[in-house]
C-alpha cells in the first residue's frame, strides 16, 4: 500500500496510535491536567466535544499515565447500556461475577468498592464513554453511584465522556439533580488551522516519513473539509496518501486533495 511508496514504517492517521505518540495540543494537555485532578480529588467531571474531536484517544491517554498503584480505572462504553449491565461490567473489571439482581448487584460494587479503597489503598475512576447515548434511567443510576453514602466523601472519580448533546441534556431542568453535582466540565475543541498542520506531522513522523508530504496549501484544504476533528483530517489524508502512491506523487498538494475530496468523499 502507501507505506511502501513513502517510506513509512508505520501507518499514520491509524486508530490505534500508541498513546505516547499522540498530537498534544494545549487543550489536550488542559483535559488531561483537569481529569488527573479530577482522579485525584474523586471528582465528577463530565467531557464534551463533537464526534472525531479526539475524546476517546485523550480518555486513553489519561488511563495509560495514571498511577497504577493509586488508581484503578474502570471503563464502559456500550450505547446500549442498562443498570444491569452497569453494575455487572464495572464488577467484572474488578474480577467479580455481579448478582442477578440490579440491587444486589449496586451493593456488590459498592462493597468491592470499599475493599479495594481500604485494603488496596487504590482510588476507583470510573469512565463512561458515548454518554450522550445513556437514557435518563441510566444517567440517574450512574448519579446513585456518587450517592452511596452519606457522609460528605466522594466514593469514586466519575468521567462522563460524550457528544456535546449531553451537555445539552444535562443543562435541562429535569437532570438539575445530576447537573449540580458536577465538579468540574470541560470541552474538546475542532483543531484550528495551525493545530490541523502540527497534528498532520505528528501522525506523519509517527509512521516514520523523512519530508513534509502534504503542501501547506493541501493542508488549508484538508483544514476546511475536516473542520478540524482528527477523525476527518485521518480519512482525507489516508485518502490522499493512497491515491498520491497510486499516481506516484510524493507531494501532495491542494489540487490532489481537493481531487480526492470530490472523487472519494463527498
Ligand atoms: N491527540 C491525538 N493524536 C493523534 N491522533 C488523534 C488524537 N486525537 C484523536 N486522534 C485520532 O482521531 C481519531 C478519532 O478520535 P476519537 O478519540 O475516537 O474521537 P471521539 O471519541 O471524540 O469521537 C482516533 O482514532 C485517532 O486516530
Ligand atoms: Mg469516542
């Protein structure tokens, strides 16, 4: 494939870069500062941005650098998620087969919970990812989590990852009740152009290349189409580089990638 052609050794604007390779832009930096934080005071911190913004990758990102002898992070992303399976997926991540019933179940984790904080000494961070897709019943069990006990200790870190919709949910006045409890919020912008340019050569230098291969003009047109979320600016640049090793262009310029946006995507 393209790799070959421009000497790569890896594949760049891949899903799975290795989280020591990621772009880190200031906000990035800014996200993984406040969740860091967040773990540490055993806050409720709810993280927003439109799809392909690069919420997941920080997410895994956070979870490679915590602490593994501080923390314990579990994490769920399933749209389809019920109480039930709430309670039996964070169980099953600290190796224990949930009870049938949901009840049971809740005060099963809340038990381990306690274990873990007062025997292991860790702290739990629980992360729900795609949690714009919760119903209001699940977003009300989750809430229940912060509430286990009464006194004024938090029992978890809990991150609440999703599209901007949530936060559009959480602001109506029928979740006031979780909205309230909210530590800290904080929101994943698109790249503006620079950041488009430094991501690209990021993912570039990461697969190995030893030039530039898009132009500066490619990248104000990739800039345009991606509206700055990595998830486009991937898809039209691995676009690009396949055709740019088909038809033997080392360079990519901004007739190429204009090409390749009205042949292929759109
Ligand atoms: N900081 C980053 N550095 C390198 N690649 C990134 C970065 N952020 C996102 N990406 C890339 O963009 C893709 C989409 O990001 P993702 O985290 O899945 O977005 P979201 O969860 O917001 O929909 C990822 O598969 C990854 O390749
Ligand atoms: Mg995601």
């Amino acid at each position: 494939m393209f790799e070959d052609f421009y000497g790569f050794n890896r594949t760049p604007f891949s899903r799975d870069i290795p989280t020591d390779q990621l772009y880190q832009s200031h906000r990035i930096e800014e996200t993984l500062g406040r969740l860091e934080y967040a773990a540490e005071r055993q806050q409720f911190i709810v993280v927003t941005g439109d799809c392909g913004t690069g919420k997941t990758t920080t997410i895994r990102r956070f979870k490679d650098t915590l602490d593994n002898s501080k923390f314990k992070v579990m994490y769920l992303a399933d749209s389809k998620l019920t109480p039930r399976h709430f309670y039996k997926g964070l169980l099953e991540q600290l190796g224990c087969e949930a009870k049938f019933y949901r009840g049971d179940a809740k005060r099963q984790l809340h038990k381990e919970i306690e274990l873990m904080k007062g025997i292991h000494k860790l702290q739990p961070v629980v992360i729900v990812d795609e949690a714009h897709l919760l119903d209001r019943e699940m977003l009300e069990e989750v809430r229940f989590l912060l509430n286990f006990k009464m006194d004024a200790q938090s029992p978890m870190a809990l991150v609440l990852v999703g599209q901007n919709e949530l936060w559009e949910r959480l602001k109506l006045q029928s979740y006031a009740a979780i909205r309230q409890r909210i530590d800290v919020i904080c929101r994943l912008p698109h790249l503006d152009r620079a950041e488009v340019g430094d991501y690209v050569k990021r993912h570039l230098e990461y697969a190995g290349a030893d030039h530039d291969i898009f132009s500066e003009n490619a990248i104000d047109e990739i800039f345009k189409f991606s509206g700055g979320a990595a998830r486009m600016v991937n898809k039209v640049c691995t676009h690009c580089l396949l055709y740019g090793a088909q038809n033997k262009r080392r360079i990519i310029d901004d007739h190429m990638v204009k090409l390749v946006i009205q042949g292929e995507l759109v």
